[in-house]
C-alpha cells in the first residue's frame, strides 16, 4: 500500500453525535459541489479520493511570488504587477497573514447554524487605499495559448476566490468583489532551457459573487448528517469508475459460476478445495462460490 494514500482515515471524520464543530475546508466545499456521494465517503465515512502527488513547480511559483509580495509588505510598497495594471493597492499587513497563508489553519469562520468550522488557505491579500482588501490567487501553468478563466473547468479557480472573500468578510473585513488572479504561463518558446524557465504572467481581475455559499453549506450539512450517502453522481469520474469495476467484477462472478456449474456437472459434487484448486482462486472465494452453488442446489454440501 501507498504511504501516500490513507484508504481508511480516522481523523476529521464527521460524527453527528459530537458537540464539536467541525472542519470543512475550501476543498471540501469545492468536492462537495463535484460530487455530494465522494464528499460523503470522504468526511462521513473517512475513505477519500486518491490524491495525485503535489506539484512542485507550483508550489515553487507560490514561494517565490510570496516572497516578491512580503519585500514589498514589509517596505509597505506596491509590486510592479499593481503599478503596471493601475491597481491601487499595496500587500495587505496583518498580524495574522502567515496563519492565513497556512494550509490546514487559513482563513477560518465557524458557521453557527451548522456548528461548521470553514476554512481556506489564501495565496495572498492585499489593500486598497480605502481600505478595502483585494483577494489575489497565484496559478502556474504551461500552454500556447494565452491564460484567461474561460474554460469551463475554472470555475473551481472562481468559486476558490469566492470562497476566500466569503471567509474575510464573515471575520469582519470589507472586501472587494474583484479579486485577481497572478496567471504566470511558461514560456516554451525559447530555444534552449539553459536551467530555467521563464514565465509570462498575467493579471487577471475576477468580479466574485458569494450568494451560493451560505445555501452550498447547509446542503453540505444535510449531507453529513444523513445516514445514507448520495446516489452515485452521474458526471462524477470517480463513481463512473467505480460503477464499472463492480459491474466487471459481476461479469467476472458470473462466467465463474457458469464455469463452476460445468465442473459440478462433470465431477458430480464438489468441495471448496477442489472448487479452489480448478480455478485456482483464494479460499475465502471458494468457499463464497460454493455457497452461491449450494443455494442454487447446483451440488450438495461436502465437508
């Protein structure tokens, strides 16, 4: 088994009978809206998704763009990437920027209605001069074409700002509706790589809306405290591909008992270790067959 992927997870599994909030992340919401069945598994019954391994590159991006955004907090400056899009702002500073940057801690709420404890880690936060702040979300990729958020599949990226400014709001803050993303796209048309890649970056504004939120919640909170999960979600890829596992797995169960009935019929009778050494399968499944055989009074019952 993979030390990466945890099939059975004990921690932050929902438990209805307890007093204590519980932690729902952006992520969380975001799968919850991708497939309500996934999301129950995960926080109900603790058996999550298999994880792709990080992206180093990414996580490279952020740090160096953190660090460019931190010199300029500190010196209460405006980077060049808000001069150069007339952006009035400079980084927000803030006792507890670090904490919101954090994964696992971010940017928290607690949703009394719900006894939910929603939280998000964002990338950056910066102010206007009216003292508003400005949600801002680094994004790294690769690609010929120019970076926008038209595709379809960005509204995850739409929802995860929207999620951030609901979160700052809710702990008092006034914020924008725009936020920007920082789009940095590799630049692949260089001649050599030369141990370094250069990046075009773009900064794209993104007028927010949060209405969905506070309904997305208490949806999500109906979830988790029901105890039966969802029907299978029908544009979920990972139920799909569950799905068809168990019905090849069916198909599988069911030309082995045709073939079992076959042997049955040639030898007259059977035990679990003949059943066991003919189709060369584990004990516990011969003698599941042979109880399947038995019920269908396919053969008797041999010790």
């Amino acid at each position: 088994m993979s030390n990466f992927y945890n099939p059975r997870r004990t921690r932050n599994v929902f438990n209805p009978e307890s007093k204590e909030p519980f932690r729902v992340s952006r992520s969380k919401i975001e799968l919850f809206l991708n497939c309500p069945r996934c999301f129950y598994f995960d926080c109900r019954c603790g058996v999550g998704r298999p994880k792709g391994y990080p992206f180093n590159l990414n996580t490279a991006v952020d740090t160096l763009l953190k660090k460019e955004f931190d010199f300029h907090r500190a010196n209460k400056t405006a980077h060049k990437y808000m001069q150069e899009n007339g952006i009035d702002a400079v980084p927000f500073v803030h006792e507890k920027i670090d904490q919101w940057r954090t994964n696992f801690i971010g940017v928290q709420y607690l949703h009394k209605k719900t006894n939910l404890l929603i939280f998000g880690a964002v990338d950056d936060i910066w102010q206007k001069s009216n003292g508003e702040l400005i949600v801002v979300d680094y994004k790294a990729t690769s690609k010929k074409e120019e970076v926008s958020l038209d595709a379809d599949w960005q509204i995850i990226y739409k929802r995860q700002m929207e999620t951030y400014q609901w979160l700052l709001r809710r702990n008092g803050f006034k914020v924008s509706d725009v936020g920007y993303f920082i789009y940095c796209n590799g630049d692949t048309d260089k001649e050599a790589f030369d141990g370094k890649i250069e990046f075009d970056v773009k900064v794209i504004p993104y007028k927010g809306n949060t209405n969905w939120l506070e309904k997305t919640i208490h949806s999500l909170f109906e979830c988790l405290i029901d105890d039966s999960p969802p029907e299978v979600g029908k544009e979920c890829d990972y139920c799909k591909y569950i799905a068809t596992i168990k019905e090849k797995e069916k198909e599988f169960e069911n030309q082995l008992i045709m073939d079992a009935k076959k042997f049955v019929a040639k030898k007259g009778k059977c035990t679990t270790l003949a059943l066991q050494k003919e189709f060369k399968i584990g004990y516990p499944k011969a003698a599941r067959l042979k109880d399947i055989l038995e019920k269908r009074n396919v053969c008797q019952y041999v010790e």
